[in-house]
C-alpha cells in the first residue's frame, strides 16, 4: 500500500511539471459574466446585473454570446447593455432591433460603432448570438458561424463611467426608467475577456449553424456584391405557369436587390433553369449553365423530371447530385451550394411523379452528408396544408402558379432569416 502511495504521488508530481522541452498551454479562461438562468420578459421588466459591471468596464477586446427567443418584433430590444445612466447615450448594447441584429458602442452621444445585421431573428426561434472584438474589428455570429465583419473594434472599456449592466433594456439619462425592453426569453447572456473561437463559438450554440448557413448570412450582409445564380429545371425558369407573375427567383430578386437597399441593387441574380432539365443535364452543362457566371451562390432545384426519365431512377440522382454540389464548391471562390427540394404535385394528374417525395428525401440526405444548407420544399407544402398536396398551388397539378412561387421564395426567405413584414415581397398578397 505504501508503495502505491509513492508511485501515485510521483504520478502526480510528474503530471505537474513541464514535459522537457514541451511547451503547456494554460488552461482558456472562462466568461467573466455568465447568467444561465432562462429569464422570462414581457417588454416592461428587465434583469439587473450592475453588481456585475465591474467585470466588464475594462474589456477592450472580448466576446459576447446571449441566447434568446422573441415573441414579438419591436423596434429595438435589448439583450445585453452596460451604460453610464448619468449621462446621454453613453452605452456598449447588443440588441435585436426590427429583427436585425445590432451591436452599437456611445460614449455621450457620440457613436464609436453601429453595426446591424439585414438578416432577421425575431422569429419565434431560438437564436445564439454573439459578438467578438479585438485589434483586428468587430464580427457578428449567429449559432457559431461569423454573419457579418467590420474594422471598427470599440468595446466596453471605449465607454466610460460603465455602472448599469442589465439583460433586457438600456438605461440612459434621458429615460430614467429604461429603454428598448425585450419581449421573449433570453435563455443566456454572457461575456469573455478573449475571443472565442469558431469552435468555441460553436459549442456555445445549442443548435450550431452549419457553417454554410454563416457564409450566406454574410454575403446578405456584406456590401460587397454578389451573383446568385438558381438552376433547375422549368419550375425555376418559371415557365409559362405563373400566368405572368413573378418566378420565385424574381421574388428573390425583388428582395434582395432592392429591397435591402443600396448597395445590395449591384448583387446579380441569374436564372438558368431550362423546361425539362434533369439532374443529369446539369451535369453535363454544368460549365454553360453554371460555371460561366462565376457565382456566389448557386441555388439548385431540381428533381420533378428525373423521377420521370428512364435510366436515371434514385441511384442517379443521388449521384449526380454529389457531383453538382462538389463541383460548385471546386469553382474559384468555392460558391455556396444551396439545395432547393422540388414542390409535391397532384398524384392524381400525375401519378408516374406520386413518389416525388423520394426525391426530395434524398436530397435532404446528399444536403446532410456534404454539409450544404437544404431547404425542403416539399415538406413545406404538405405540411401547411393537413399532410395533403395543396392544389391551389398548382397550375397544372404539377408546376406552381403564381401562389405556388411566391410560397416557394417565402419559405426561402424565412429560412435564410431574410423575412420583414415590412417587406412587400414577404406580404405580398397573390389573388
């Protein structure tokens, strides 16, 4: 027993001193403000941590992470504000402000930062946010993936005088009784004084973003212009059946390109979808009706034809879709695939398609496996109506018509946190 007792106390000792020549690394330092206590807030009360404020007035550099849910969308709601209460406008905030994500630094009225993301998350969901700045500038994330960068790097120690901190609302001088209060859950807020990796940032998440889904989050929010390209067969070229409204790659184009605002109008949208086209054919024109326009963002919809062309069958289309999804990353910039699963159709019109819903399955797979961002059509439309195919979607029983595309480019919107009821691509009522 004695000689046990020995051994382990060497283990020990061991343990504790540095391996000869080996550098260690000391241990990453945890969040110097963690509150994990889920707070409910009706748009009237807030959580005071002025307690609490020490440990952040002399950050420079740092990172915020809160994770929240919204049950309404007001004009500004705070997550996080530290701020000197005697004076005007002196206040670091994390907000959520008309949907948008907003970071801004005021030292007595004077904006050091402002910075607001186009993309929305009051929408009912829960979200995990979180800023980081240090020497380099200031980056926005959501679910672990950067959505948004600027060179500009003030942080609470650019505002003096910090001695109110609370979740839920800002307290300036010329409110007394508090400001921009939060309507929903703020699950948890918390600050560091390092930044935190991707990784990290990840693992703060409860429900991680794929990192695509960050990359598209910061071409929207970027200003630097981009070219969006949809491809597919004759749903995406919108051929005929919208009796002359829009195609949903209009709808996006109307969304983006102007409604988001200058400079957004100089983002290029590009639609090569071609009547008939399948799987296949894109393959073998994927130079012409990809490549050749050098995309950001290559948006693909494709399946109502394959299930109908001999010689293809799941197989194939699985196969083939591995192919586009990896050589879309392979070209210069590696642009973004984006895999759009095609609407259900009518089995009783077109009963050679009635098992469509293999082929949107399987593409949700092929999304899964190379980690690309799928937005699933076809459960959508079965699902806003009771499991049954929604005919008055439908022209033909197979193509959209003029609802059929607007709900395509809403349940697009939605799911890459674009969606404004201000908007009126997102209200626009189709008779």
């Amino acid at each position: 027993m004695r000689r046990r007792s020995l051994l382990l106390t060497a283990g020990a000792a061991a343990l504790a001193t540095p391996l000869a020549g080996r550098a260690v690394a000391a241990p990453l330092s945890g969040p110097v403000l963690d509150h994990t206590t889920p707070v409910d807030l009706d748009g009237s009360g807030h959580v005071d941590l002025s307690a609490r404020v020490g440990a952040v007035a002399p950050l420079a550099t740092g990172t915020i992470v809160a994770t929240f849910r919204t049950t309404s969308r007001n004009q500004a709601m705070t997550l996080l504000s530290a701020s000197d209460p005697t004076v005007p406008s002196s206040n670091v905030t994390l907000t959520v402000s008309n949907g948008a994500l907003q970071f801004s630094v005021r030292e007595k009225d004077a904006v050091l930062a402002n910075v607001m993301t186009r993309t929305r998350y009051a929408d009912g969901r829960s979200h995990t946010v979180a800023v980081t700045v240090d020497g380099t500038g200031t980056r926005l994330h959501v679910g672990g993936r950067k959505v948004f960068e600027t060179a500009a790097r003030p942080f609470f120690r650019s505002v003096s005088g910090l001695t109110a901190l609370a979740l839920g609302r800002n307290l300036d001088s010329t409110r007394a009784g508090g400001e921009w209060f939060f309507t929903g859950t703020i699950e948890r807020a918390a600050v560091w004084d390092r930044v935190l990796t991707e990784a990290e940032l990840v693992a703060q998440s409860p429900a991680p973003a794929l990192a695509d889904a960050g990359r598209l989050a910061t071409i929207l929010n970027s200003d630097t212009p981009a070219t969006w390209l949809f491809t597919g067969d004759s749903i995406t070229h919108g051929a005929l059946h919208t009796n002359g409204w829009r195609s949903y790659p209009e709808h996006w184009t109307e969304r983006v390109r102007w409604e988001l605002g200058k400079p957004k109008n100089r983002d290029f949208v590009i639609d090569t979808g071609v009547s008939g086209a399948t799987s296949a054919d894109l393959v073998a024109a994927f130079g012409e009706r990809v490549s050749a326009f050098s995309p950001h963002v290559v948006s693909l919809m494709i399946g109502t034809n394959d299930i109908a062309t001999p010689g293809i069958g799941l197989a194939g289309y699985r196969a083939n879709l591995v192919s586009l999804v990896r050589s879309i990353r392979a070209l210069p910039g590696s642009p973004v695939p984006l895999l759009q699963a095609p609407n259900p159709v009518d089995p009783a019109r077109w009963s050679g398609r009635a098992e469509l819903w293999r082929y949107a399955q399987t593409m949700g797979e092929v999304a899964a496996q190379e980690k690309a961002v799928f937005i699933d059509h076809h459960d959508d439309w079965l699902n806003g109506n009771g499991g049954k195919v929604p005919l008055s979607l439908l022209n033909d029983g197979l193509h959209p018509n003029q609802r059929g595309h607007h709900r395509i480019v809403l349940k697009m919107i939605r799911d890459l946190q674009l969606f404004d009821p201000a908007s009126g691509v997102c209200t626009l009522a189709v008779p």
